[in-house]
C-alpha cells in the first residue's frame, strides 16, 4: 500500500517552510497530522530530524507556533518534526471527558486495555511516523531519519525519555523541557497508565524513565539534557525530576545534565527560554562529521 | 484619581518577565489589558519602550506567544509593550459581527460616529498607555516612556505608523509587518473608516500614512522599517506598499527601508523571522547614548 500524506497548509519561517500535513495512521486507525519544519538546508541535501513530543492537550501546533525553534534549526540544519498527542476523531465514550486522559493525552504508550486500543502512540512515534518520512514524499528527499533525535514537554518530555531509552540504537540524543519522570509514581501517570495499561503496575514499568533508567543496558548512551523550571506548578507532585536524577546517580547513566531553571514555570515562555541550548545540543550530535 | 493596574499573569522568559495586567480604562469606558515585557535590565533603571500594535482579531496576547520578539528585547535591554486592538464588554449592538470591524478591530483611530464613540484607541496608545505607564507603579520605577518607539503588524502596522507620523517627536522609529498603508483607499480601511468616522473622506486622511506622508513636516524625521511578505495573501488589496513607497518619494522622508521579503505570508512565522531585524533597528535608536 502507498503511503501518502496531504500538504494542509505551508508558512515561510527563517528561509525554510513549516510544512503541516494529514495522513491517515494505519497504527491509530484515524486520520492523523504532524507538522515539519525544513530548513532551507533540505533543498540542498537530506538533513537530520529532532522529534518533538508535546504535553498534553497540545497539537502538533503548539510547538511549532510557540517554541520559536525554528531559528536556530535553521542556522543548524536540522529538520523538526511534531507530532499529535493521541488518535482522534474515533468517537471512543468519554474520550474527552478528561484534559489529561484520551484525547490528547496518550501518554506515548500502546496501550492494552480494550476500550483504549486504538492508543498506540508509542508505535506510532516510533515505527510509523520514521518510516512514513523514509518512503514518502517530499520527505524521502530531503530527511535522513537515520540520524534522528528526540526531544519533548512534559507529557511529551516523559514520551521523549522513555522513546529514547528503549531505542538508544535509533536516537543519537535525548532532551526534555519539564518531564513527567517517574509516572508510575504520579497523579498523571496513574490515572493514564491504569486506564491504558490496566490494573497491573508491572506493566507501567516499561514506561517509566526512572525504570528504565535503572535497568539501562545500552552499549550506545544518547547524551540526555532535562530542564525544569523552579516555578512550575507541577514539579512537586506530577514531574519530579529528583526521582530521574535518583535512577541516573543508581545507573552511573553518563553523560545526563538536569538543571533546574530558577523562577521558570511550565509554559512555553520556559521553553523558547533555552529552546537554542537544547536545538544546539541534538544539533551537536546529529551533525558529527557532517558540518563544514 | 489614582491610576491602577492588576497583574493578572506573570511568565519569566529570557531572564525578564511577561507580565499581563488589567486596568479600567478611562479613555474607552471599559477594562482593557495589556502585556509588559520587562528585560531583565529594568531591574538595575529605567529601559526604554517598544510598543506593539497587533492586528484585527488579535489580544495582546498574539504577539507575545507568537512573535519571539522577548529574546531580542532582552539582549538589547528594551521593554515590550503591548495593547489590545479596541474596547471589549461594552455590548454595542453588532459589535461583534465581523471580525475586521468592531471587538478586535479598532484601527487605532478616535470614533466620531456616536454609536462607537468608545472606540477611542488612538487616544488610548498615544495618550492613556503612556500615561499609565508614567505614573502606575510598577512601571514608573523600571520603564521609561519619553524614551519610547513603535511598530505593529496589519491593523496594528497601520497604527504604528500614523501615531508615529502624527507624533514625531514622542516616537525615535517607527516600524511594521505588512502594514496597511493607504486605509483610505482600501476595503478594509473603506469599512472601519467609515463606520468609525463617518461619510467624509476628508476626515479619514488624518489616519492614512500616505496622507500623513505626503503631508510631513515635522523637523524629526524617526526613521522607519517596513517588511511585507510577497505571499501575503492580503497584499494588493489590503497592504498595497506600493502606495507607501509613492509618498515616501514624493515626500522626500528619509530614512525609510521598505522591503519586500520574498515568500513570506501574514502570520507570525513572518513576523518572528524578522523580528529580531526590527528589535535592533527600534533599540538602536532608543538606545543611542545608553549602551556601554
């Protein structure tokens, strides 16, 4: 079967294009978009692609309309590719009911529960969407998804750690703006992983960082940068990044820089705050021995 | 009577703060908003003033999540302005029935037909902000408004260049994104003006940049920066800068740079690919003498 996706509207930014497209996702079962950035690098060679998952209640649009990281993965080459926070349109009872559960919400996961089947983020992330910018156009021309990264906020920051973490051989680098880092542990992550995953927290643990992180058995380590703000009405009780610093310190994971932004909180002012640092630190090691 | 504002949200972003507030406005009979950048340099003195007019449809806050103009203004140590685009919560009958005239579309000009007599917003931006702004605390210890520029996008381009052309001497530059320069002679100036301002076409040439152009004759000449889109889809019917470039000549005003930024459109990946270009050319001239 072709894959294909539909071009819904193109913006002109910092001499590239955002490019926002639909397709439909035979892993979700539903029409799907996602939104790319080219740098104008891509009319002249394929560049690398940096992942972006977003919290949630985000689109793919938040990101692309707010981070302002368009700037500096213009100056560095690289691609940005945003995807949506969960299936949509399905008509699953009560699927949004809830802003932190269904739509908008999938957590990432595949999950298992009956009602929930069609929640299968994590596949989608990682096996449909990269082979979607492998075989179609225009992306097969001008994206090398071989040299891949990723990164994400909140909801989407936990998405970022654990996508990385359990597929070190396929992310050069890992970076999250104020992670949930340990949701089996958090109100968030218990409510999306009971309803997703079901009753048994054995089966949470495949995706939590702080887990994983602790049972890393890598040869490769993706350099990780986390920041979180001090201001951030969750980070007490849903983010708790001392929980991830715990499982590094017990892991010997290296190299892993957490820092905590001093007044910062959890919005997008945060992020376009140090969008350039993180931008330059996937850009660092996706363009090894590819920048003149 | 006291002037006073509330703070209704704070954000820190490149070291400095977002700050939204709300305040009863004398000049329009209702409570307006307003957002403050403030670099981190305003904690050490008084910073000079950048003022924003947005476009139809848009709040104060478009430009402040859309734009990324926070990352430039707090390299150069100038606070961002920015107002809302009319009186809002006054119930006029059909205030609200078209999105380019009424709530959201105040065109920065003082009303003289009696049903919109409230739209009052050239008197607002030019005399009532300012003053608040002298007086109200927090701002009369960190800004500092006889130092003060302007610049706008749309709507919001028009207005920043007639309250600059009308005011050289409060205004050190003048700027705008894809500004509509000649509303006498367009759809959307023809019906803004005429409900606003009646019948006469004499009486909308005070708010015509052209008009106000070719009629120059202030000793101050504030230089201005103009960029518009080619693939502004409201370019020659709405924006028409061809007519702005005319007056310029027959003027002789100088410095004037209009660009024509090929590809580009009318949103805010325009505006924050360039924005960093008009922060520089505002601060330069706000900054003459300040700089180490």
């Amino acid at each position: 079967m072709a894959t294909s996706v539909e071009e819904i509207t193109v913006n002109r930014q910092f001499d590239g294009y955002n490019r926002r497209y639909k397709h439909r996702s035979s892993v979700l079962g539903c029409d799907m978009t996602f939104t790319v950035y080219f740098p104008a690098a891509a009319e002249k060679g394929k560049v690398p692609v940096l992942y972006y998952l977003s919290g949630l209640t985000c689109t793919d649009e938040n990101f692309i309309q707010k981070s302002g990281a368009q700037r500096m993965a213009a100056a560095r080459g690289v691609a940005l590719v945003a995807p949506d926070t969960s299936p949509r349109g399905l008509g699953v009872e009560g699927e949004a009911d809830s802003w932190d559960f269904g739509v908008g919400a999938g957590f990432y996961v595949n999950a298992t529960q009956e009602k929930w089947r069609a929640w299968r983020m994590y596949d989608y992330v990682v096996e449909e969407l990269p082979a979607l910018l492998r075989t179609a156009s225009p992306f097969a021309s001008s994206l090398d998804p071989d040299r891949a990264s990723i990164f994400g906020h909140s909801m989407g920051g936990h998405g970022a750690l654990i996508v990385g973490l359990k597929n070190p051989q396929s992310y050069r680098s890992i970076s999250a703006f104020a992670p949930i880092c340990n949701p089996t542990n958090v109100p968030w992550g218990v409510k999306a992983f009971t309803g997703y995953l079901g009753e048994d927290k054995e089966a949470w643990k495949q995706y939590d960082a702080c887990e994983l992180m602790r049972g890393f058995a890598g040869d490769v380590k993706p350099p990780i940068l986390v920041d979180t703000g001090s201001a951030d009405k969750f980070l007490e009780v849903q983010l708790q990044p001392q929980a991830l610093e715990g499982a590094i310190k017990d892991s010997g994971y290296s190299p892993a820089t957490l820092r905590m932004q001093e007044g910062y909180d959890h919005s997008y002012f945060f992020i376009s705050t140090f969008i350039d640092d993180h931008i330059n630190f996937h850009a660092d090691a996706l363009l090894v021995g590819h920048e003149a």
